[in-house]
C-alpha cells in the first residue's frame, strides 16, 4: 500500500512484519507542461536531476548525482542522466538505488534533491513525482507529489535518515534555486 506524503510528513522503513527494508529505489518522474503557442500547443524539453547527498553529522560526504553515478562506497547508485523526462509515462524517468545495509554506519541521512539543469522552472514541469520504492519486491511505499509548480529551479524532496536500528523517509518538499545539487546546499542544511 502507498502512503502519498504531504509536506514534512515523515514514514518508517520497517516493513509490516516488522523487519527493515533492505533495499530502496528513490524514483523520479516528470513530463514538460504544454504550452499554448500561435500555432497551438507544444512542449520543451527539461532536463531534471536526481541526486542524493550522503551526509555524516550534518556534512556532507558522498553524492550521487549524472556525474557520479555510484557512491564511493558502493551503496548508493544512479541508473543514469534523463536529458527530457515523460519517457516513462508516469514511470520512473530518473532513480537513485540505495541498499541500507551497505550504507556506511557514519553516514545517517540521506538527502534526495532534484534540479532543472537547464535552468528552467517547475512551472513548465507537469505530472512530477518522488516515490520510494522497496527494490526487494518492487512494491511502492510512499509518493510525494510535486503539485503546483512554481517560480523555483529545484527543489529539496526528501531524506532517508537513521532512526534507532532502522530508517525513516521524510518528504522535505523544500523549493529551491539552483541548477546543481551544489547550488541547493544552503536549503538542505536546515533539514538535517
């Protein structure tokens, strides 16, 4: 069953038998919105970027974004760079793999961010989604939904952090600017 998040809406990992969930796929989607033209309707390409930010007491020390594809220590991987979006129709078009128990124990949250390399806003973004998936089985455990766009280039979606033995997802929901996950540093702080 999927819990859909609102803003800063937090869910445990722990699966209903009470065993921690293993492996997750943090999945992202989105289409380019139509735009009425003089010669109808049309989309433009937008180029968003997943990443996810590994931090250890509130610093930063890993990332995993187009141009680091896996983590240092191998726990956290991206299945590569979606240059437009829509290409899975309500699927994944971005996603980050993160087995749990390969995370190192110094690191203690996750950070999932996405940004408009292209410098576009989430105005011209249509049907955006984050969803954590349990990679073990394939099924959805909670959707957070981009809804209303705005006049913002990114924005900071969720964190995966340690709590007790196990893990939490928080959806952050944070809008931001910036067109890297560098750029969104200042607006993740807050959240650790």
């Amino acid at each position: 069953m999927t819990v859909n998040l609102s803003k800063g809406q937090a869910i445990s990992l722990e699966k209903q038998d009470g065993a921690s969930l293993t492996a997750v796929r943090m999945g992202l989607g989105w289409q380019a919105a139509k735009r009425r033209g003089l010669f109808g309707s049309r989309t433009r390409e937008i180029d968003l970027d997943a990443s996810a930010v590994l931090f250890a007491e509130k610093q930063p020390v890993d990332v995993v974004f187009f141009r680091h594809l896996v983590s240092d220590d191998g726990s956290v991987r991206h299945t590569g760079d979606n240059l437009v979006g829509g290409v899975g129709h309500g699927g994944d078009d971005e996603a980050i793999l993160v087995d749990l128990q390969r995370v190192p124990a110094h690191v203690d949250q996750i950070v999932f961010t996405v940004n408009s390399f292209s410098g576009q806003t989430f105005q011209e973004v249509e049907n955006a989604f984050c969803r954590l998936v349990d990679e073990t089985n394939g099924q959805e455990l909670a959707r957070y939904t981009l809804a209303g766009g705005g006049a913002y280039t990114a924005q900071i979606m969720a964190k995966v952090h340690r709590a007790g033995q196990g893990w939490k997802l928080t959806a952050l929901g944070e809008p931001a600017r910036g067109r890297t996950f560098q750029d969104l540093m200042p607006t993740i702080l807050p959240h650790l």
